[in-house]
C-alpha cells in the first residue's frame, strides 16, 4: 500500500470521477485507475463501482476512506513537525465543532488563530457530535470540542467550560413563560431533541436515570439545529439546550428560554484529542489558545451562561 494510492482514492471521492481526480493529483487517468485496482487487490475488497454520474464508493470503501485520510494527515503531520522553525508552530490543524457551539466559538477562533499563528492554518469542521466522535478516533481529526456524557475516557479530556440548560420554547401568545422549570417538569413536556448518541440527548436521559424521572418525553429527533429551530417557532414541542445556539431568536422574542432548576441541567464542554496520536506543535498552540479563548468568551459575557473550567494552558490535553 502506497501513499499515492491513498491520496489518489481521497482525490475519487472528493471529486467523484476518475477524469477530474487524474487531473487533480496530474496523472494520467489510465494510470489512477491502475493504481486503484492495485490497492483493490491488496485489500481483496471493491472501494469503487462506477455509476450513471460517476464514480461511488462501495461500502467497503466508506470504510476505508476515514482511514486514508488519517494516514494521509498523520504523513504530513510528521512532515511538518521537522519543518517547523523553534518557536513558530507551522502546519494544518483540523478542529471538529458541535453545531450547537460553532456560532459561539468558530469565528474568534479562526481570528485568534489568523492573529497569533500565521503560520497555521486552521480547517474548523462543524458536525453532530457522534460524528465528532468517530472522526477523532479514527484520526480523521486533531481536536475535537464534545460535550463530556460520561463516555470520554477513550480519549485525552480538558474541560472547557460548563453550560446551563433551558427549556426553549416559543413565546407564549398569552401570559409570561415562567421564571423557571424543575427538572422533572421539563422532561414531562413533549420534547424534541437530537437523535441517539448526538448532543445533549444523552446528557439529559443519564440524569434522568439518576434521578429516577424516567424517560423524557420525546416526540421527535432532530439532530439540526436549523431544522430545530424552525421546529419550535411553529409550535411543536420544546427543546433542552444552552441560550446560545438559538440566541438571535431568544433576543428578538420569537422563542424563550426558561432555566432548568431542582437540580440544574449543566453539560460539560470539553476538547479532545486522540490517546493514539500525539498532538502536533501546531496543534498544541491552538489548543493553549483554544483554552484561554473560553476563558475570555465567559468572562466576557459573550457565551452566555457558561463559566470556564479550563485549567492552566501550559497543561497539554
């Protein structure tokens, strides 16, 4: 197996046709295709079958095309690392947002990062959480910012901050949403929230469990936060989620958020990196600036109801 087979199946992917790959990575299409078959048969599996637009991949190839990727970018992580000037972090680094923390965190960091380490260049990813996951342990990723459900110890964890949740809604068309919620009650509403192993869900049904509530009451799942936001302002159900993601329309009236108290629905935003791979000094940097980044962000009231918990930024992940 060869570096170029990889690169060349990543380029088939991306582009979806062997002629616009070829002329990607300037070989001939003759000769990507041969190189293809060759990894084919090394692996004993098909990666590729051709369609009525093009090229697919098969489902072993789905499998297999995280992998590449991450041997692709381990390579030129190692490439960097040598090339990196004392003091001055060079290279790419890859960093996975919640779409839940994306409006709050993208932004100042591609700033931070553009300000403090002109020599890296950063590649933000906004993805569900278990996608999140995935990539991160299959090292398609260098950090990723999840939210810490008590299923984390596989990878390296530094908390970052910690989030109150609310029960959001749309604004009352008679009288004032209450002041606040119990626990209990707010997962006695009918609830829409993401799918499965995604977001909050599993942070809210373990302290359910803890508490002895029960199950919440799900009427729907949905794991998009655009999808779920048109969601509430119709009228359907509730949600449990921090201010932030749906902040504009909290602002404007449109949707209200009341705070879940007895106890209160907190979730844990940390980084996280993989045990198996060591961090680049590239990545190092942004993670130290990641950190105070958060501090800064609280502090300032700019990420609303969330209080920092990060430890010192000389402390690795």
């Amino acid at each position: 197996m060869e570096l170029r087979q990889l690169r060349y199946l990543v380029a088939i992917a991306e582009h979806g046709s062997f002629s616009r790959a070829a002329e990607k990575v300037f070989i001939a299409q003759s000769a990507l295709s041969h190189q293809l078959a060759q990894l084919e048969r090394e692996l004993g599996v098909q990666l590729l079958h051709r369609a009525h637009r093009g090229v697919e991949l098969t489902e072993a190839g789905h499998a297999f095309l995280p992998h590449a990727k991450a041997v692709l970018r381990q390579t030129e992580d190692a490439r960097a690392s040598v090339r990196s000037a004392p003091g001055e972090p060079a290279g790419k680094v890859v960093i996975g947002l919640p779409q839940s923390i994306s409006n709050v965190l993208a932004l100042p960091l591609l700033q931070a990062v553009r300000a403090a380490l002109p020599n890296v260049e950063l590649e933000l990813t906004e993805e569900l959480t278990g996608t999140l996951t995935d990539q991160l342990r299959t090292g398609s990723l260098h950090l990723a910012v999840l939210f810490d459900n008590g299923d984390l110890s596989e990878f390296e964890t530094q908390p970052l901050a910690s989030e109150r949740l609310c029960l959001v809604s749309r604004r009352p068309d008679q009288g004032a949403a209450p002041r606040t919620i119990s626990l209990r009650k707010a997962l006695s509403m009918p609830l829409v929230l993401p799918a499965g192993r995604h977001g909050v869900r599993p942070i809210i049904e373990r302290m359910a469990r803890e508490r002895g509530y029960g199950a919440p009451h799900v009427i729907a799942d949905i794991s998009s936060v655009s999808i779920l936001r048109s969601t509430l302002l119709a009228g359907i159900g509730h949600t449990l989620l921090p201010v932030m993601p749906l902040k504009a329309d909290i602002d404007s009236g449109g949707l209200v958020a009341v705070p879940v108290v007895s106890p209160p629905l907190v979730r844990v935003v940390a980084v996280c990196a993989s045990r198996r791979v060591p961090l680049t000094a590239a990545a190092t940097a942004v993670l130290q600036m990641l950190d105070t980044l958060v501090r800064d962000l609280c502090r300032s009231g700019a990420w609303v109801d969330a209080t920092p918990l990060g430890v010192s930024t000389e402390t690795r992940v």
